[in-house]
C-alpha cells in the first residue's frame, strides 16, 4: 500500500491508501511484523523494491477426508 503525505502544513496530510502491486499470501500464523518468525515480505533500504514470498497461482483448498471411529473398524 502507499498513500501520498503533504508535509507543507503544520499538520501533515495522509492521503487514500492504494495498492501498489496484487499479492496472494500463504496462509501462516503470525503475531506481526516485529514479533513473528515469519514475514511473508521484506522491504530495500531505499523503500523502491519488495521481495514477496506469495502462491504463484491460487487456487482453492483441497478436500480434507476426516474418518471418525475408525477404531471400531479395526476390531472388525
């Protein structure tokens, strides 16, 4: 995201923020950027350039097969 800032007045001005670029994410649990061990991003020194660790093509989530009281059906 990056939004305009007008530093001209006593009090500065933040404009709308847009996005800069698409990003499909992997999904991961994070606390936030300063205290989680994993940034799905990372920034230049100079702000110009991103490095973004995100699916290449997304797609919807396959099935999960949950089998309850299997147990019983070793017994058999």
């Amino acid at each position: 995201m990056a939004a305009d800032l007008d530093l001209k007045n006593a009090v500065p001005r933040i404009g709308i923020p847009e996005a800069l670029f698409p990003v499909h994410l992997m999904l991961a649990s994070t606390a936030n950027r300063l205290g989680s061990a994993w940034d799905p991003f990372e920034v230049s020194a100079d702000g110009k350039r991103f490095l973004v660790n995100s699916v290449d093509h997304p797609q919807a989530a396959e099935p999960i097969n949950v089998i309850v009281n299997w147990d019983i059906e070793l017994q058999k």
